[in-house]
C-alpha cells in the first residue's frame, strides 16, 4: 500500500488563478470594505452562471437563508418544511425567525426531501384544518439535487414558495423533466448559497441570494445593508442587518468563479474514480446517480454495511493520515428541534448510520484518490468478508 508525506483532508481550498491579483487590486485601490467594484461584478457573474436574473452576495449562507425567511414572509409562530437530514445551518434561520421547523424525512434516490412524504404532509394538514407551512425549504445535500420538479408540484397546489438550500450543491444541474437544463438555486422564488470555506467555491465566509424577482432582489439588498434607504441622512425602514459581503471576499469570489468549471469537471473525475474502485466492495452502498440529475459530489458520500460504524471507520482512517467523516445527525435528534413536528424520519436516521464522506477536494491528486481507496478497501474487507464466487 502506498503511504503518504502529509494528512489528506477532507476537502480544502483550492486558489489560484486570479485571486491574488484580484485581491492585490483591493488594497491598491482601497476598496477593502463593503463598497467596491467586486461585489456587484461577483453579484452578475454568479447570477449568469446559475441562470438566473439576480443575486445580491451576503456574509454567508446563514445569512442568506435568514434573508429568504424574511423574502418569503416567515413570522413567529410559522411552520417552515425542511429536510432533516441537512446540516443545522439550513435550519436555524427558521428558528432566528420565532418559526418552527416541520421536518421531513429524505427518499433514497437522492437523499434529499422525500416529495412523497411533503404531499402527505400538506394534504393531511389540509383534510384536518392545520396550519400549512409558509415557506418549503429544499435542501440539496452533498452536490446532490433534490426531486424539485415533484416539489415544485405540490407546493403550486397550496401556493407556498420554495427556498432552494443549494449551499453545497453549486453546479449540480437537472437532466430531465420540466428542469432539465436548469441549475439547483435557480428554479424556487428564492436560492441561497454559501462560499464558506469548504464549499465548491470559496470568499473566505460568504453567501448569496439568488432570485428571478426582481423585488425580492430589491428587498435581499436593502435587508443585507442595515436596510437604510438612498440618501445621506440615516434612515431606515425595517429592522435590517449587517449581512454584506466586502469587497476583499467578492474579488476571490470572482477568481473562484472563473475556476469553476474546472473544480466541477474536478469533482465528477473524483466521483467516476470512487464510483469505479468502490463499485461492488461488500456491502457498500455509492452515492446516488438519479437519471434525472447531474450531481456536483461536493462531498463524496457512501454508506457502510452494517458491521462498520462511520464514527469508528472515520477515527481510524485519521490515524492513517485521512480526514473522513461521518454525515450529520439528523436534525430531530438535535435537542433545540428534538420536540419540532416531523414526517418520518427513518431515512434520515439511517442515512447517519451508516454514511461516511470521503476527500472530496478538488486538488486531490490521483495518487492520494488511490491511498483513499485502498484504505478503505482493506478495512471495509476486513470486516465484510467476501462472498463465495459462483
Ligand atoms: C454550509 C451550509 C450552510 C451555511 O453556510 P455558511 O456559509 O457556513 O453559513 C447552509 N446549509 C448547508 C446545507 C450547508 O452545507
């Protein structure tokens, strides 16, 4: 087995191009704060790559899906429907809000929100008079896009608005059906991103709010800006926040952006060459491949036969010098939402037995891909002996 010089990690940065130069016109210029030619150049690339009429950038991806609760109109008291397996950041925006989350478990071609589980949710909540959710979150985790055309569907029947939580899933398109061609963040009246530093793309800490409408974009600027209105005098109309990007941030996210292509083609290289070595290995379950989608494996994710704990797996392979981790809890055991109503959730539970991300970055060299795999292997069949041939 080939060893390796220096630990790799789970997934990391990947500068270059014109960051530095980017970066070195800021402090020539000055423009190192929040007022600069960056953001507004970063605001209409990122909008034309996703395909959609506006994003307006923001501090991060918290912040942006605090801002599409306030787009969307989400009060105290409101129910939110988001997926419970995501990361907790997609859903403490709804709590800054006084809303409660309704979780709702995954389906297993994508792991995201079951669309299945979300119509039972509305059409029972309807039949008995209970309050329907203002707002369905939709979650695409790990690159992964969810079933959108079929939420899209049931939301229009109750007219409730969708976020779109595309922070991990930048690039990742639809192939099929009503969307084929469009990019995830692009089809709910709102999307929101993150440039966090171990997202496709980075600016340090940042996010952005995508829409088609230009109000909302209107609105995304003036809430993300203490929402003070045009003049010198100080006034202000709403409670706003501080919630901008600086211009330091968006010019490494305009040399980020034009990397892009090449950190997706990056990361679904990766994703053939996991997909290739780990394909039939006792027991494993490779991350999904739904027909509909072309995933951007942000996050290289597998499941592990039953006799192998991620939590044990991930320890081990870190004293081999590789950073692996388990998935996240799902939200429901989390104790500020452990009493939030949920749908099922069995999937979600399962899904955190069993899965383990892999390096994912985009810088990772095939040798070091190599070392990944044969650890994993040999420790995978350590314990899941192989099956007699035929
Ligand atoms: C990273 C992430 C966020 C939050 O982004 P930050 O920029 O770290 O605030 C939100 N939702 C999901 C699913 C994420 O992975």
């Amino acid at each position: 087995m080939t060893s390796i010089s220096k630990p790799i990690p789970l997934v990391e940065p990947n500068l270059g191009g014109n960051a530095q130069r980017y970066l070195n016109e800021c402090i020539e210029t000055n423009f190192v704060s929040s007022i600069g030619p960056f953001v507004e150049r970063f605001e209409r690339e990122f909008a034309e790559f996703v395909g959609v009429k506006h994003a307006v950038a923001c501090s991060s991806g918290t912040a942006a899906i605090h801002v599409a609760m306030r787009l969307l109109g989400v009060e105290r008291g409101d129910l939110v429907a988001v997926s419970d397996f995501t990361f907790v950041a997609s859903v403490n925006p709804i709590a800054y809000e006084g809303a409660t989350p309704l979780l709702i478990d995954s389906e297993e071609q994508s792991w995201n929100m079951d669309p299945g589980l979300l119509a039972d949710e509305l059409r029972s909540r309807a039949r008995r008079g209970l309050p329907l959710p203002t707002v369905v979150e939709v979650v695409h985790i790990l690159g992964q896009p969810a079933q959108i055309e079929a939420i899209v569907e049931i939301c229009d029947e109750y007219g409730i608005p969708i976020i779109e939580d595309a922070s991990e899933a930048l690039g990742a398109t639809y192939t099929e059906g009503r969307y084929a061609g469009r990019q995830v963040g692009s089809i709910g009246q709102v999307g929101c991103f993150s440039f966090n530093g171990n997202k496709i793309i980075t600016t340090g800490g940042g996010g952005m709010i995508t829409t088609n409408d230009p109000a909302l974009a209107a609105r995304a600027k003036h809430l993300t800006t203490h929402a003070r209105l045009p003049g010198i005098a100080y006034a202000h109309d709403e409670i706003g926040y501080n919630y901008r990007l600086t211009n330091i941030a968006a010019a490494l996210g305009v040399a980020q952006l034009e990397l892009l292509s090449g950190f997706l083609e990056a990361k679904r290289r990766l994703a053939r060459s996991y997909d290739a070595a780990l394909f039939g290995l006792g027991g494993l379950t490779l991350p999904p491949r739904p027909s509909w989608s072309d995933p951007s494996f942000w996050l290289y994710t597998v499941r592990l036969p039953a006799a192998l704990d991620p939590r044990e797996l991930a320890v081990a392979l870190r004293e081999a010098g590789i950073d692996a981790r388990p998935v996240w809890p799902p939200i429901h055991t989390l104790p500020m939402f452990d009493t939030a109503p949920r749908r099922r959730g069995a999937i979600a539970d399962d899904l955190f037995r069993t899965g383990l991300s892999l390096p994912s970055s985009t810088s990772l060299a095939e040798d070091e891909q190599r070392v990944v795999i044969d650890e994993l292997r040999s420790r995978v069949a350590d314990r899941v002996p192989r099956r007699a041939g035929p």
